[in-house]
C-alpha cells in the first residue's frame, strides 16, 4: 500500500475535477462535488492546510477513487 499524499483543498479539488467531478456548490468553505453518475462528496478549502488521512480516506471512498488512481490525478 502506498503512503497517504498531502494535498491542500484546492489541489485536491483539481484532481477530482480530472475524474470528473464538478463544484455544486460552495457554502462557507465548503466545496460540494458531484460526479454525473450520482457520487458526491464534500471538501474543506482551508487556507493552504493539508486534508488530513483519515478525511481524505473518507472523501476517497465517497468518490470510489483509490490511493493509486489519486496520484495518477495528482
């Protein structure tokens, strides 16, 4: 299994965007992403800090994308 990578909210935005996810909406700092097949997650932006593992496990698992296939994106 590989090592977590460390993205920022917006990276992390950017890569999803190449999979084919799009911001819904933004409420606060909050961005809503949406894929055109029904999955959805939710991704902090906060001022250049990291997402930590264990959220960026769970936004991972809502996206169905896994480790390798977000280093690809990244």
């Amino acid at each position: 299994m590989s090592r977590t990578p460390r993205v920022t909210g917006p990276e992390l935005i950017t890569a999803l965007a190449q999979a084919g996810f799009g911001v819904l909406r933004v409420k606060g700092s909050h961005h809503f992403l949406r894929h055109d097949d029904g999955r959805s997650t939710v991704v902090p932006v906060h001022s250049d800090e990291t997402i930590g593992p264990g959220l960026l496990h769970k936004i991972l698992r809502d996206c169905q994308i896994t480790l390798e296939q977000l280093s690809e994106l990244l």
